[in-house]
C-alpha cells in the first residue's frame, strides 16, 4: 500500500470543502454522477469507432445504492476506470487549478464561493463523507486499484479485486451534528429526488434499488415489501427535450451541472433546426465574465455532440471570438463520429451550423435589447467589449451584423445609448456623430476640445475603452451620419471663432512658426484654434490616428512606436495669447518658456506623459519668482 500526500492548491480546497458550512452539500451527487457519466461517454465513444469492441446497450449505467446502518452511499459506473498513475494524477490534484489563486483569502473561508461558482468535482464527496474509496479498473487493464482517502492528511493507493471495468465510489457518510443531519441522504427518497433534480438528463440509466409493496400471496389486507431495481432519471438529454416541458430551473441546473459559469446565466437560447441539416442546441450568456476570461487559459467554444456522443469538449470553430462568451452544447445527427478536429475545421455541417448560430445568438441580443434593456446593458457591461471588437476584427466584415448592438456613454443622457438613439435625436443642422475618446467619463468631461460640441447642443459619446476608437474608424458610419472625434481638425461646426481663426492664423503666421521652431518635431503645427473657449491650448491631431489611438499603439508589446501628427491649438481669446504676443516681441526667452509650458500642459489635459516633468516644473517656478 502507498501513503501520499496531496498537492498543495488541492489541500487547500479539501481543507475549505470539509470545513464550510455549505448549504447546498446535496450537489455532491450532481458532480459524482457527472464524472461517472463522462467516464461512460468515454467508453462508449471507443465503443462505437472501434469494432472489435462489442457492448450492449445495457451495459452502460450508473448506479446509485445506499445502505443506512453502515451509513454508506455507492456511487457505481461502468465507465472508461481509471489506472493507478490515473488515479493518482486525477484524484490528487484538483483539476480546476487557478480557481483558488483567483479568489481572495476573504472570498474563500466560507467556501460559498469556490463551491458555488467553480464546481469542486470529485472533492464534493467530502462534503458529506468523511471516508471516500474509490474503487477503480481501467479499460483494458486487468489490475483493479483501490484509492482511500479520509480527508487532508493524504491517501492510500493499492491493488485490489474487481471484475468488470468502470468505478465504484464508496462514500462513507459524516456523523450527524448538532446542526446538520447527515444521515437525511442515507434515504431513498431524498437519493432519488437529488437525481431527478440535477441529473434528470443524463443520457445513461441511473439506476437505484427501490422498495416497494405488493399484497402479500394469498392475503387481502397484508402487503410485503420488495426491491425492484429502477431507472430514476428521463435519460432524454435536455436539448431534446420540448422546450415547454422545461422549466427556468432546468436549465439553470444544468448550466451548473456543466460548470459553463458562475451564478446563473443572464439568458439561455434552446434551438431545435430540422432541415438539410439537423441540430440542437442550448447556448448560455454568463452573467458575469468569467475569471479567466481574458487569460490564456481561457479556451472559447461548445460542447460538440454527434447524435448524443460527444465528440469534443470546446469546439471553437462554432462561435465567432468575438463571441467567445456564449457557453453551451450543440448536438447534430449529421455530424460524422470519426470526425477529426483538424478536419472538423473545413467541415461543411460544421460551418453551417456555426453560421446559424451566429445569426440566432445576434438576433437573441437584438430582441433582449428591444425587449429588456435593463438585462441588455447588463450584458453589455459584462460582454460590450467583444462587440466592438467583433466589428473592428475580421476586416470589419460583421459591423454591418452588430452595429445595432453597440452602446456608449452619452453625455446629454448621463448612460449608454445605441447609435440609433443618438440618431434620433440629431438636430437637423448637425452632421456629424462626435465622439471624444479618454480614460474616463469624468476626465473626458473636462477636455477642452468638447466645450464648443457641447455649447452648440450637440450630444456626444463618450469612449473609454481601448477598443472603441478603432471599431469606429472601422464602421466609419451609422446611417449615413459619418464619426468626428471632437479632436478633429474639422467639426463641421460654424462659429464667430471659427470664420475669424483663418484670419488669425495670417495675422499671427510668424509667431506660429517661431512656437512650432521652439518645439521643433513635437508638433506639427501651431494655430489658432477654432474650438476653444475658456481654455487657453489643446492638442489636437491631424489625420487618422488620434491620440487616443496613439496611447493604444503604444502600449502594445511589440509596437511600432508610431505617433499621431500633433497640432497645438492656442485660443486666441485667451489672456494667455496676449502674454504670448508680449514675449514675441520684446523677449524671446520668455517665448521659449511660455511654448513649452503651453505644450506641456496640453499634453497633460489629454492624459500623456510629458517628457521631462523636473523641466516642466522648474519653468513653473521660473514664472513665480
Ligand atoms: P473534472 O471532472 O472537472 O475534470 P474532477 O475532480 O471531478 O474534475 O475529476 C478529476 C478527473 O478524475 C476527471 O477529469 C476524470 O479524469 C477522473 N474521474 C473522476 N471520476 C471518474 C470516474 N467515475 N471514472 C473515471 N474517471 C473519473
């Protein structure tokens, strides 16, 4: 017999699963019958693409028994087993790794969230057991092994006998407490009513013992009991099932029997197609994003099945990335079993399929969006971002698809609205759509750019995420109504200031150039600016990459260090100019100090770095003493 320990992260989930006080321990059974049924997937599958293999239809099942004076609950599979390294590899390390590291200290004493929101799989057992043993013989193995574990300090390996292929796992069930009652699962029909419960759709019989009474032979009045072994579950999977034998509840149970996420699902989509190609399917929205969502570990994609075999655990090529979100199943008769992954990708059905699920997903969102806004800004809080990205990838090729989904801030309504509510409300001297892209709403709310947008009336959208400029310059429009960054040279707004800057801009020609000489390859011009009003300068850019942009670019690992053509605009109504035309004249030192600070603080208000800030600040003093 071999002692061993457990890996450390798995130590410390069987230290919080033994010693939370969890209200929901019933979903132990949930995850033992789910493993016992992957194991027989995993059979079944081999089964069906080798043909030297011969089974019978009944020879897959779970079965569940229970025995109350020893305080014994058996979990019995005639899965795939699993070899001693299996057993050891599988049982002493937890699987969902990262779970742990993601949840704070705080977060994981109760255990409420590691339970709840993970699915803690096989260390459920010790939600209710004190003594697991898993009794185990792997497909085409002969040696059975016999796995023991009475919780942290470790466990036993060694071999055992067992005749047929699959496990057994053996729970021995807690001591009642003073609080808890342990010994209520140790009854048939509490068993039977966890299984129909979470496990009503699993596709093999989960079959139990069941006691029942018959008139006793010869009598009228005496019954007896007996024992008559029962399917308990439909066995039909959910996505064949009608969609008005379902209940809300259903398909939240199996969206956590699937770990697909945390909480519940924002929204679930059932479809049934019948055609040249059939499928089902029931795809999810998370609520929330899941923890891993923007990591490597994250692997988009649907559960793949071919006529109730599941052929592939996460197959991306039925989603878009950008909407890698959406989690669920999808079930085809046409789907060939032999079917490989690589050849999965240029797979006709497959590619059909995925078509339409696109389209039924988008349309999903579109009538969440008319129908319940409250849960569409939902969502889009959760997943908004991939929208945008999903216009901006590809080429631009799905904007035409998803532009209607799309929402930003807007500053007259103080929340998000769609491009097509911003439309609506366009006065009808007003061109274009404007947008103003910064790190925040408040900081945005300040530029000096946005002023004269502002003043004439003129709503505009707020854009905060790193993504949002580049998926606009992708749509380019909305209905005709083309994007203006309030920092673009040309608003397509006439003002006083506006026809005078020309003017201006002649009259101050050589102070210009000799500011644009002092800050040399910064910038690319000095002018008088046509959209400033109380503030003094601003930075605006010429041409297509704006400074937002620029700050995206560069942030990048590898980037290019490309940078946007720099325009300094000084407001000539400003007393700051006056000063500027005083120096011009009579001391070009003075003019030297006061373009820096001007481009300095105009850099700082767009939320760049300045170069040097010790310069920057010893000018500052420079001026005071
Ligand atoms: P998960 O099921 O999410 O992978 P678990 O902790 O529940 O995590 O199980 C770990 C692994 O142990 C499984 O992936 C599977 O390989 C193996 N396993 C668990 N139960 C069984 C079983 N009844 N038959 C065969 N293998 C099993």
């Amino acid at each position: 017999m071999e002692t061993k320990q457990f890996k450390a992260e798995s130590k410390r989930l069987l230290d919080i699963v033994i010693n939370s006080v969890y209200t929901h321990r019933e979903i132990f059974l949930r995850e033992l019958i789910s493993n016992a049924s992957d194991a027989i997937d995993k059979i079944y599958y081999k089964a069906l693409v080798d043909e030297s293999l011969n089974f019978e239809k009944d020879d897959y099942y779970i079965k569940i028994s229970y025995d109350k004076k020893n305080k014994i609950i058996k979990i019995y599979d005639t899965g795939i087993g699993m070899t001693k390294e299996e057993l050891d590899d599988n049982l002493g390390v937890i699987a969902k790794s990262g779970s742990l590291q993601f949840k704070s200290e705080n977060e994981t004493k109760d255990g409420y969230d590691i339970i709840g929101q993970f699915g803690i799989g096989f260390y459920s057992a010790f939600l209710v057991a004190d003594t697991v043993t898993v009794i185990s013989k792997a497909f085409g193995s002969d040696q059975a092994y016999k796995w023991e574990s009475k919780g942290i300090d470790g466990y036993t390996i060694e071999q055992c006998e067992k005749d047929s292929v699959g496990t057994e796992i053996i729970l021995k069930i807690k001591e009642n407490t003073e609080d808890e009652k342990f010994d209520e699962y140790l009854d048939e029909y509490k068993l039977k009513g966890i299984i129909k419960k979470y496990s009503d759709f699993i596709r093999y019989p989960i079959k139990m013992d069941i006691t029942k009474s018959e008139l006793k032979e010869g009598s009228e009045t005496e019954y007896e009991d007996y024992i008559e072994e029962q399917v308990v579950n439909s066995m039909v999977p959910i996505w064949k099932k009608n969609k008005n034998e379902l209940t809300n509840e259903d398909y939240d149970n199996f969206y956590a029997e699937k770990h697909y996420g945390f909480d519940k699902p924002l929204k679930y989509i059932h479809t049934s197609v019948d055609g040249i190609i059939s499928y089902n399917a029931i795809l999810y929205i998370p609520e929330n994003i899941p923890f891993d969502f923007y990591t490597k570990e994250y692997e988009r994609g649907l559960e793949l099945y071919s006529n109730g075999v599941l052929i592939m655990n996460k197959c991306a090529d039925l989603l878009p990335e950008y909407f890698g979100f959406v989690k669920g199943i999808v079930d085809s008769e046409d789907l060939s079993l032999n079917i490989s992954r690589e050849m999965l990708q240029h797979d006709r059905q497959l590619k059909f399929i995925a078509k339409n699920i696109k389209s039924k997903i988008q349309k999903e969102l579109s009538s969440l969006l008319k129908n319940d806004r409250e849960k569409y800004e939902k969502f889009y809080n959760s997943f908004g971002k991939q929208l945008k990205y999903g216009v901006y990838s590809d080429f631009g090729r799905n904007k035409e698809d998803l532009q209607d989904l799309l929402m930003f801030y807007s500053s007259k309504e103080k929340k998000i609205v769609t491009l097509d509510e911003y439309i609506s409300r366009m006065p009808e001297d007003q061109k274009y759509i404007y947008y103003a892209s910064g790190e925040s709403n408040e900081r945005i709310e300040k530029l000096p750019q946005i002023e004269i947008v502002l003043d004439k009336g003129y709503e505009v959208l707020y854009f905060t995420d790193d993504v949002d400029e580049f998926a606009i310059k992708m749509l380019m429009a909305y209905k005709e109504k083309e994007f203006k960054s309030i920092s673009s040279d040309d608003l397509g707004i006439d003002t006083e200031e506006n026809e005078k800057s020309s003017d201006t801009n002649d009259e101050y020609k050589e102070l210009f150039e000799n500011m644009k000489d002092i800050l040399s390859d910064k910038v690319k011009y000095v002018r008088a600016s046509k959209r400033l009003k109380r503030h003094p300068v601003c930075i605006s850019n010429e041409g297509d990459l704006s400074i937002e942009m620029e700050k995206v670019l560069q942030a990048m690992p590898n980037n290019q260090n490309i940078k946007t053509d720099k325009v300094l605009e000084i407001n000539t109504n400003h007393d700051v100019f006056k000063a500027l035309t005083e120096a011009y004249e009579k001391d070009k030192d003075k003019l030297k100090l006061y373009a820096e600070l001007l481009y300095n603080q105009a850099l700082l208000i767009e939320g760049l770095t300045i170069n040097d800030p010790v310069e920057f600040t010893n000018n500052i003093c420079k001026l005071m003493t």
